[in-house]
C-alpha cells in the first residue's frame, strides 16, 4: 500500500483495504479475524456519571467492611462472654450444689457452652453471606 502508518491508511480512506489484507494474511497464521481498536469517547456526563457508580460501589464495600468488622468484634464477644459465663455456673454448680449421693460432674451441669469453632464457623459464614 506503501504507507507508513495506520494514521496514513485513515487520512487516504483505506482502512477497509487494510484490515482485508490484514486478515487474509492473519488467515495463514490460523488466525480468522483482526478487531479494529475499539475507540472510547469521554464526555463530562459520561465520566460523572461513571465515577458516582465507582463511588456508590466504593461506599458499598466500605459499609459491608464495616458490618462485618462489627459482626466479627460482636462473635468474639459473644463467645468470651459465654465461655466466662458457663466457667462461672460451673464452677458454682460444683461446688454449691448438694448431690444426692456422689459427687456433681460438668456432665450434670445444664449450662449452654458454644462449640470451640464456633468463631470460626461465624467468620467463614460472614464471608459467603454478607462479603460482597
């Protein structure tokens, strides 16, 4: 074609010539087809108006972030508290308690003790329900 550059094959109006050469020649390599380069316009609404959806996503990870920071401090609290809490009846039930015959085990206590992955089990939770 005996031009220089892609902007040369523009400004003389023979991209479709161009592209056809390219491709029966690509076809030879295996290749079916070349894309032409895709070509992106940014106008001031069309920028606006994609930097408040990044914002509202943005915003939306920074809320689920902290929902789940929250639900997490709130896990462990609640299971340190349950621990003390069950150590404690325990304990008193042990040694306050008047048997019948023998002697009280933890097996006889009533009391409520959460699993020990029970941590872990909430955190793995939270991140397949509420991690977007």
């Amino acid at each position: 074609m005996k031009l220089k550059s892609i902007v040369q094959v523009m400004f003389k109006f023979k991209t479709d010539e161009f592209y056809k050469r390219i491709n029966k020649k690509l076809k030879e390599y295996g290749i079916d087809y070349a894309y032409k380069q895709i070509e992106l316009f940014f106008t001031k609404k069309n920028v606006l108006y994609e930097l408040s959806k990044i914002e509202l996503e943005q915003h939306k990870k920074d809320l689920n972030d902290k929902v789940i920071e929250t639900m997490t401090i709130n896990t462990r609290d609640t299971f340190y508290k349950n621990e003390k809490e069950y150590n404690e009846g325990l304990m008193d039930f042990l040694l306050n308690e008047k048997p019948a015959f023998g002697k009280y085990t933890e097996m006889q206590f009533k009391g409520f003790k959460h699993n020990p992955d029970y941590i872990d089990i909430q955190l793995e939770l939270m991140e397949y329900i509420l991690r977007i």
